[in-house]
C-alpha cells in the first residue's frame, strides 16, 4: 500500500470538538431526529441526492438505503425506481436510532414497497440478512457518522449480491468545511475525493465514479457552520434553499464543480 493510500485512510483531527453521544448508538439522537425533520420539508435537494447516485440503484429490483432515519431519502428511491421501465422495487431501509425507525413506519406504515429495520450495518441483524441479498445499496450522509467506515462498507458488502452497486453521499470539503453541524451532527470526519476512494477500495469495492456536488451549497456551509458558528437552521432556511436547488443544480453542471459541499460516489463488488 502506497503512502499516499495509507495517508488517506487515517481520519484528520476535526478542528471543533464532537458533540456528545448517546451511549446505545454513539449518535447525538436529539439533534439527528430534529435535523430530519427539517429536511423533510426540502423534496428538490432530496431528489438531487437520490439522483446523484442513479448508476447505483437504476434497474434494481431490491436495494438497501442505510443509515435511512425516517426514510427522507428512502422514500424517493422507491418513487424514482418505481418510474423506470423495471417498475416498482423493494427498498429496505436500516437505521441504528430506534425512533427514528418507528417515525419511518409512521409515514409509510401504507407503502408495501419501503420497510426498515432497526440495526447497525457493521453487524447486520439476521432481519436485516433475510431481507436481502440486494442488487444495490445506497446511504445518504451516513458513512461520516461511523468511527469505521472501512468496516461499515464492509458490512454492506457481505448485503449485496455479487457485483452489486453502492452509491454513497457524504459530506466534502475534508477539513476546510468542517463547521459547528459537523460537530453537532457528530461527524468523524468530511471527506476529500482520496479520502473516499482509499476506504471504498479498501472495502473491496471498485470505484465507479465520484463527483463533487452543489458548489454553492459549499460557500454557504462555510459561511454559516465555519465563520458564523451557527447551531441551528430553521424550516425557513430550508424552504427557501430548497426552492433554489434547480438553480444550484445548473451552476453544477456548468462549471463542473471543482469544489462541493458533497462527495457522490458509485461502486461497486468485483466479479467473483
């Protein structure tokens, strides 16, 4: 292994120190259910999401979303695949945060397509196991969560079948964005195109594509979690980002972007 490639698995020391955890699941409960809530009132910038990492999950007929909280991003997984000429698929979500999971089943207890099960996917539960294997997995800002996210990957893995896709969305920026959300949200880390690729491959995965995503949304990260040290965002906020999503959408695609407030990422298993 290269130097390089070494330097690129070890996580840089984040300039503000982490919240702190729930004992059960290491994540910052209260203030994660508090944030999904807020961004279940952004449709565009959830879309965008989903759409980032389509070569992961199109043409599947079972996929995984982990890390899925109360399945903001799950949901339109299922709606875009329900779209395609494969037609309707199954989507499993996996969360760690138990009310997160029955907030889930609470707005799609009516929905045959979407499920979730409460475990951690380092160590997947035999529901989890049962459900599968799947032919894709997705996970939208949840790697950066997990002090292990060579071992998370992983666990993944051993969920898919073989030459099955993963699309990942994590926070970029590496250091340079990392601000008071980060801290408050408990990221381990944010990451640099290397720093994604070194712990895809190390998991066994074969990196498809990654690209930088929403270079405006970057300055404003900045700006708000780094120079203003700001704790909270409001539905306002929220709304009026959201309503401006196609816009920042089409600033990507013209310039690029050389920089983004996030990583999206398609791999996937080698042939055996």
């Amino acid at each position: 292994m290269s130097r390089d490639r070494r330097s690129a698995l070890v996580d840089p020391t984040p300039p503000i120190a982490l919240a702190e955890a729930d004992a059960t699941t290491g994540q910052n409960i209260g203030h994660s259910l508090q944030g999904q809530e807020t961004m279940a009132g952004a449709p565009r910038y959830n879309g965008w999401l989903v759409d980032s990492v389509r070569g992961a999950w199109v043409g599947a007929e079972r996929v995984l979303d982990v890390g899925c909280s109360i399945g903001n991003v799950t949901h339109v997984v299922a709606d875009r695949l329900a779209g395609e000429p494969s037609g309707p698929a199954r989507v499993v979500g996996v969360e760690i945060i138990p009310a997160a999971a029955e907030r889930f089943e609470e707005r799609f207890r009516d929905r045959a397509d979407l499920s979730v099960v409460v475990g951690d996917v380092t160590d997947p539960p035999p529901a989890l196991r049962a459900a599968g294997p799947f032919d894709a997995a997705v996970s939208f800002n949840v790697l950066e969560h997990i002090k292990d996210d060579v071992a998370a990957l992983r666990g993944i893995g051993t969920l898919l079948r073989p030459e099955g896709r993963i699309g990942l969305l994590v926070p970029g920026g590496g250091n340079l964005l990392y601000g008071t959300f980060d801290a408050l949200d408990r990221h381990f880390r944010r990451y640099t195109p290397a720093m994604l690729r070194a712990r895809i491959e190390a998991a066994g995965f074969e990196v498809v594509t990654i690209q930088r995503l929403n270079l405006v949304g970057a300055a404003a990260w900045f700006v708000k979690g780094r120079l203003l040290r700001a704790r909270a965002t409001t539905g306002g906020e929220i709304a009026t980002f959201d309503r401006m999503v196609p816009f920042f959408r089409r600033v990507d695609a013209v310039l690029g972007p050389p920089f983004g407030q996030s990583l999206a990422a398609v791999a996937r298993l080698p042939r055996r």
